[in-house]
C-alpha cells in the first residue's frame, strides 16, 4: 500500500488539531470550573443536574413559604400575649368595680376601662399581618373578621378555619378566629363563651341603675369566671402557636437539608476535580509539545529537501 506523503502529513496535522482542541476544552473547564457545560459534554450527567438544581428551587419555595408562615405565625402568638394581658386588665377592673363601698359614679368610670379595654380586644381580633390578610381572618376575608352588630355584639365574618401555604408540609398562616375568640369550651359540655359577650354582659349588669350589692356581686362573680375560661382558652391556642413555631424550625431544618443535598448531587453532576483536571492538563500540554517538535522533524525529511540539500 503506498501512503503519500501529503496524505501522512494531513493525518498528522488533524492529530495534532484535535490534541489542540481538548487542550483548549481543559483549559475551558478550568477556568469555570465546570465539567458539564452542556448537556452534550454529558447527557446522563447533565440530566442529574439538572433534577438537582429543581429540588434546590423547590426548597427555595419552600422556604419562602416557610418564612410566611413563620411572620404570620409569629404575629398571631404576640397578638394572643397582648389579648392575654388585656383580659388580666379587665378582670382586675371587674373585680374593683365589685367592691361594695364604691357609688354608682365610680362604678360607671370602672365601667368605662371596661368598654376600653373591650374595644381594645377587638382591635387585637382584627389585627392584620401586614400583607392585607388577618391573622385570625380564618381562611381569607378581604375585611375585618369580627363586625359589630346591631344588636351590640360581635359577630364573625371570616371563612371558618384557617390557610395553609403551599409546601411539602402543611403549615398554617392564620387562626380560626371563630374559635379562638368565640367558641372557649366551658366545663359544661357543648357551651362555649365569647370573650366580647362576657364583658357586654358584666358591663350591662354594672351599668344598671340601683343594682343591689349582692347583684354587683353575683354579676362580678359570673364575669371574672367566665373570663378565666376564656383566659385559659387563650393560653391555650397561643401554647398551640408556640408549638407550631417550634415545628416550622424543624421543618426550616430538612429544607435545608434537602436543598443541601440537591447542592452536593449538582456538584457531584457538574464541578470538576480540579486536582485531576490539572493533572490531565499537564499531561496534555507536555504531549502536545512533544507532538509539535515531532512533527516539525519529521516535515524536514522531505525527499526535495534531501536532493536539494
């Protein structure tokens, strides 16, 4: 078989373009740092990275929809310590509008902190969570949740229950307030009370013209029972906030570990072993080298460069 030597020189010259072209794809990764730099570098690698760079936007998500329901949670556990207090507020003021040396006067301007501080619990009911939603709103209203009525007392008007956001694991971002502010069991089976119906109530009765002692007392004594069940009512759902604090901090803590997880699967798809890529460069820069000097030898030995010489 007779080889000629423009065919022999062309066959070299094609060996040396394609030890010039992966030196270059090295020195490309190198300096990204990249393995896979597109899906045809690595298909099978690709398509991993792919998948884990989804689970790491997931989990982002994820972790937006977390830390909504953290605030909002957050909001609703201190709107239930402030409501805690004002309820403390209005027991001790029952309790003094009880005392039986005080006239009808300083009875009416106990009566009145009564009302304040009423008016004061209905604020907190209808507190927002700054995004325009209420925190015991239910399952969304566009309005307050808790209306006046005209027959002067507090109705709902949320949807009953309360919302969830969208994430691997089901976490609230509002209260029922139905329940929280209306519906506290009371030892008797199936009756509950509403804070606001208890203070209207003992206001009624204080406010009432001529009430003999023992109606003040019967009247203080009803009153400050019912917002004791009340006020351990309201321990009670907070106490159930802070637990769904404490859940949200764990479930903030596998979302972490998931997108952690999704991180290393990635990079274990894509990165290079920058060790072994310099490695392999060395030894593809010192052959390219020695291909070159090779190859400018061997070009001398031509035939016309042999007779002309």
């Amino acid at each position: 078989m007779r080889v000629t030597t423009h065919n022999a020189y062309q066959n070299v010259i094609f060996s040396l373009q394609r030890r010039q072209q992966d030196l270059q794809t090295s020195q490309e990764q190198l300096t990204t740092g990249k393995r896979v730099a597109k899906p045809s570098d690595d298909p099978v690698a690709a398509a991993r990275a792919e998948r884990a760079l989804a689970a790491m936007t997931r989990a982002d998500a994820h972790q937006r929809a977390l830390e909504a329901a953290r605030t909002a949670t957050q909001l609703a556990e201190t709107a239930l310590g402030d409501a805690g207090e004002l309820i403390q507020q209005a027991r001790e003021t029952l309790l003094a509008a009880g005392n039986p040396t005080y006239s009808d006067g300083e009875r009416g301007m106990l009566v009145q902190t009564l009302q304040a501080l009423r008016q004061q619990l209905l604020g907190v009911a209808n507190r927002g969570d700054g995004t325009g939603n209420y925190l015991f709103g239910g399952q969304g209203t566009a309005s307050p949740p808790f209306v006046e009525t005209g027959a002067g007392s507090v109705a709902y008007q949320g949807s009953a229950g309360d919302t969830r956001v969208a994430s691997n694991e089901s976490i609230g971002t509002s209260l029922d307030g139905e329940l929280t502010w209306l519906q506290a069991p009371t030892a008797a089976a199936g009756v509950t009370v509403s804070v606001f119906d208890v203070l209207d109530t003992a206001i009624g009765q204080l406010s009432a013209g001529g009430a003999t002692d023992a109606q003040v007392a019967a009247a203080v004594k009803t009153g400050v029972g019912d917002l004791d069940t009340f006020h351990a009512h309201l321990l009670s759902v907070r106490a159930r906030t802070g637990e769904a604090l404490n859940r949200m901090d764990q479930v903030e803590l596998r979302i972490a570990d998931g997108k952690l997880a999704a991180q290393n699967e990635r990079s274990s798809a894509e990165d290079l072993d920058m060790v072994q890529a310099i490695s392999d460069f060395q030894n593809q820069q010192t052959g390219y080298d020695a291909a070159l000097r090779a190859y400018s030898m061997v070009q001398k030995l031509s035939l016309f460069n042999y007779i002309s010489g």
